[in-house]
C-alpha cells in the first residue's frame, strides 16, 4: 500500500477543488441558458396571446357594431314593440333585484 505524502494531498484536494468549480461554472452556465430559453419561449408564447385578444376584441367590436345597427333599424321599424320590450326587461330586473334585497334582508 502507498503512503501519500502531504504534498500529495494538497495537490489531490486542489484538483478536486478545481475540478468542483468548473464543474459549479458549468452548471451556472447551463442553468442561465435554460433561463434565456424559457423567458423566450414564455415571451413568445404571450405575444401570440396578446395577438388571439387583439384578434378577439376586433370581432367583438365589429359584431356589437353589427348588432347595433339590426337593433336600430328594429326600434325604427316597430317603436312601440321597442317599449313593450324595454318595459318588460325592466319589471323583471325590477322583480329580481327586489328578491335580492329580501334574501340579504333576511339572511
């Protein structure tokens, strides 16, 4: 069996140190890539959402435009169908925003 010496020692746990760092470095390295690669791909993956909700308000915004005009036209063409509508929405509103309150009265 060999004996080592002190020197030996020394020299074994400073390559071991070393190889330890750059094994540590390494590491660090990979890690940091991994994070550039996820914040690209996660940025990536909100500018498509952003554009879907562009894309989506768009739409919304040219059917309420539709809707509108259709609505329009209705209430010219029939006024008092308009009204009967409008009242009728209005006394069932009127009846369940009355029951709301009594229940949160009561309870």
């Amino acid at each position: 069996m060999t004996s080592l010496n002190s020197d030996q020692v020394r020299d074994a746990a400073d390559s071991a140190k070393k190889s330890l760092v750059k094994a540590s470095t390494n590491a660090s390295d990979a890690l940091a890539d991994g994070k550039d690669q996820v914040s690209a791909a996660v940025s990536d993956a909100a500018g498509r959402g952003m554009e879907v909700a562009k894309d989506q308000l768009v739409m919304l915004r040219e059917e309420a435009a539709e809707f509108l005009k259709v609505a329009e036209k209705s209430i010219k063409k029939n006024p008092l169908a308009a009204v009967a509508v409008a009242a009728g929405v209005g006394v069932v509103l009127t009846s369940v925003v009355s029951l709301a309150f009594r229940g949160l009265s009561r309870g």
